[in-house]
C-alpha cells in the first residue's frame, strides 16, 4: 500500500469514527452514513454471472475511493489450508460511483477457463485489506439435478424484515444453485442505504450464491434531467449477461444452467422487442426447461393491476414455446395459476407464480386463473429439477409449506401438473370487512 493511499484509508477510518461519535448522539440524519458509509475493506460482494456458468463466475464488491487497484484471488477448494499457495490473482475493472452516501468504487471481476462442476475458493480486495475466503461451485455442463430460490419483492424495511426471508431460504436450500429476484430490490432508487440494507439482510450468502436479479419498476427512477431509467446502481453492483436486446442490457439476457434455460426480460422497457428476441432464442433452446423472471405478472393477484398490454405482446410467444414456469413479483400478494394454455396450443401450458418476500402487502383479489392465494404473507420458493420432474415449494417466512406443486415433462405434450397444496394449511386471506351499520329511518 502507497503512503497516499495508507492516509486516504486513515482519512476513511477517521471519519467513519466521526460519524460514529455523531450516531451514538441519536442524530438521526447520521444514522446510514454510519451503517454504509464505504471503507477499504470490501463490502457488498455478490456473486452473479455474466458468462457460461460451468465455466466462468463474476463478483462485484465495492469499496471507499482510497483502494486504487483491487484484485480477487481464485483457487480449487481444497480441505486445508494450502490452496493458498496456488491462488492466483485476476485484476479488477473499477468504476467510480458517487451516491447519497458519498464517493464510492465499485470493483468487478470475471472468473474465465473454470473446470465444470468444481468447488473455488475466492476472496476480493486490494492487496493488504482482503475479504475472506469464500465457496462458489460451477455448473455442471450437462444436464444435472439443479435446486435454485426464487424470492418477490423485497422492497421495504430490508434489514429489519426481510432478512429472515432470504435466510430462511437458505437455510431450506443449502445447496441452491442460484437465486432469483423478480424485481423491486428496493424501494427508493437512488437511496444508497437502503442498497446497503439488501445486501446486511442476505449477508454472506450473498459471496456463496450467485444472483439472478431482474429490475422492478422501483428499480427505475427520475434521473436530474427528469428521464425515468434504471437507477444507477445497478450496473455497477451487478455483473449481468449483455446477451439480450440492445438498451436492456444486464437487465435482459438468459443463462443456460444444467437444463434449464433462465430468461430474464425486462418488463419496464422494450416489450416488444425483447418478445422478438425471445422468439428467437427459444426457437434454437437444447434445454428440456425453460423459466422465465420478470417483474410486472402477465396474470395479476391484486386489484386494478392487469397488465394486460404486457400479457398481449408476451404470453403468445411462452405459448409458442411451451414456457414451463414464469417467475414474478409487484403484486405484494401471492398466486400461483394450474397450468395455462394459449388459444391457439392446446398443448402448451405455462404456471404462472406472483411472489412476494417483503413486508409491503396488498390485497389479493380472487380469479379464476389462481389454484392457491395469499395475503399478509412473507414467502420464498424452493425449485428442484432433476429430469423429467420440477417440484415446486413456496414457503412461509417460518419455514412451513404453503403452496407446492410438480410438472412433469411428457414427450409431445404439455406437461403433467400434479398439486401438492398442503392440506392442512388453509389460504392466508383477510378477513371479510363487516358490514357497515344500518342507517336509521329518518
């Protein structure tokens, strides 16, 4: 480390004390400074992919602006210690990032000429601040079991109430190969804190499994010019594919993962022409499985929320090509459809799931298209594939079964749908308001 930047990173230290000394006063408006103020120890460090997942891995991490050179370091996991040994260091791409929060860097790298289904061992950082070490597997090249969550909106309160939603997924899905996350990361765009509390809330799982996030509409914002558009933090902290239409890039592209082809649209922009795209790429699809995320539902659970332009332009093409699960959120409420098939194919067949993993809650509104609803309910959802059979389970913040179903695939037919609702779990929903009192006669 240079004298310049050993003072730059004293300078850091200093201040955050400050801003400590002031917090410990209860001045309120200290308060996420304090918690997620940059230093030059890493922090925010998320696993995504950007490249084919049996052999390649990105991580982002940020730090203060006193780190001028990052680096992550990579070797085959071992049982013992002398791995180290053989870890061999990939230079970072670093970007400056300035935020309600102050000045920032946020570094990338990307993993290249991995072995398919092997176990690293990875930390970030700067030569002398370092992260720890921490697990990631690829892929295997081939189709294979495959176990990967699925969360709605998390959104409000993140620290506070959210977290033991994605903890407790994983602590159902240990061995989960990925995670999705259909939209409405946040709340506020712009609002660095509260990126700060998503990435507190899921923690260390974060650096262990990769992410497959798609933005919400909270995900975009209004810009100093006025123009709504993703929010600035998004391509910084996420290292994403830019395999999908020009102008959705990193926020629409696909993956290929053991079998599965995982599609990310973006339902903010572009309908039509990421429609066009998809078309295409599930014409030439080798996998047996197709999921598709995005936020804003084709089918929607609440109130006056039908996105039925949306619907118009996209499910013909899921139609088309027999999409077997679509994974969405915004709705603050949870449906999950039988399977749905297009007018014109009676042999397609899609399941349809609106998710939501926060605290924010809306009412769900009965329709014919809904095999099992919720409200006031925090879920996350366990996929498992292996074969022929993808068996499905969404799960209360608890832990406890709510919803559960399997699909099984059928040569030349639409798939087999088999419910597993629990029997004993009765739908969570509101009770009816009471009547209003009777007027008197006048």
């Amino acid at each position: 480390m240079t004298n310049s930047t050993f003072l730059r990173a004293a300078a850091a230290l200093a201040f955050a004390v400050l801003l400590g000394v002031a917090y410990s006063q209860k001045d309120p408006t200290i308060a996420p400074a304090v918690l997620h103020a940059p230093t030059a120890q890493p922090d925010r460090i998320i696993l995504t992919w950007a490249g084919n997942p049996a052999t390649s891995q990105a991580v982002t991490w940020r730090t203060s602006t006193a780190v001028e050179k990052a680096v992550a370091q990579i070797a085959e996991a071992e049982d013992g210690p002398l791995f180290k040994k053989k870890a061999r260091t990939v230079a970072a791409a670093t970007e400056e990032f300035e935020s309600s929060l102050g000045r920032a860097r946020y570094h990338s790298v990307r993993f290249e000429n991995l072995k398919p289904a092997t176990k690293y061992v990875y930390r970030v950082g700067d030569g002398f601040n370092f992260s720890e070490w921490s697990h990631f597997s690829t892929v295997s090249d081939k189709p294979a079991p495959l176990e990967f969550i699925y969360v709605g909106d998390a959104q409000n309160d993140l620290f506070e109430m959210w977290s033991r939603v994605i903890r407790a997924s994983f602590t159902d899905a240990p061995k989960a190969r990925f995670i999705v996350h259909a939209g409405d990361l946040i709340n506020n765009p712009e609002r660095d804190d509260q990126w700060g509390e998503w990435f507190r809330a899921a923690g260390w799982i974060n650096q262990n499994v990769p992410s497959v996030p798609t933005p919400g509409n909270h995900e975009y914002g209004a810009p100093p010019k006025g123009v709504r558009g993703l929010n600035r933090h998004w391509r910084p902290q996420f290292t994403l594919p830019e395999n999908g239409v020009k102008g959705g890039e990193e926020t629409n592209y696909y993956l290929d993962i053991q079998g599965v082809r995982m599609v990310s649209l973006n339902s903010n922009i572009l309908q039509k022409e990421q429609a066009e795209w998809l078309d295409k790429l599930l014409s030439a699809n080798p996998n047996p499985w197709t999921v598709i995320t995005f936020h804003h539902p084709i089918f929607s659970t609440a109130k006056g929320r039908d996105n039925k332009d949306l619907r118009e332009v996209w499910k013909p093409v899921f139609d088309k090509h027999r999409v077997d699960l679509v994974l969405t959120g915004h709705d603050h409420s949870y449906g999950r459809s039988n399977l749905i098939t297009g007018l014109t194919r009676k042999d397609g067949g899609t399941v349809y799931v609106v998710s939501v993993s926060g605290p924010k809650m809306y009412n769900a509104t009965p329709a014919d298209w809904m095999r099992r609803k919720a409200e006031d309910t925090q879920l996350y959802q366990v996929i498992r594939i292996d074969g022929g059979k993808l068996s499905y389970e969404a799960r209360t913040a608890r832990g406890d079964l709510y919803d559960a179903f399997e699909l099984h695939k059928r040569k030349g037919k639409q798939n087999k749908l088999v419910d597993r609702v629990p029997a004993s779990k009765p739908e969570n929903l509101r009770p009816p308001a009471p009547p209003e009192p009777a007027k008197k006669a006048a």
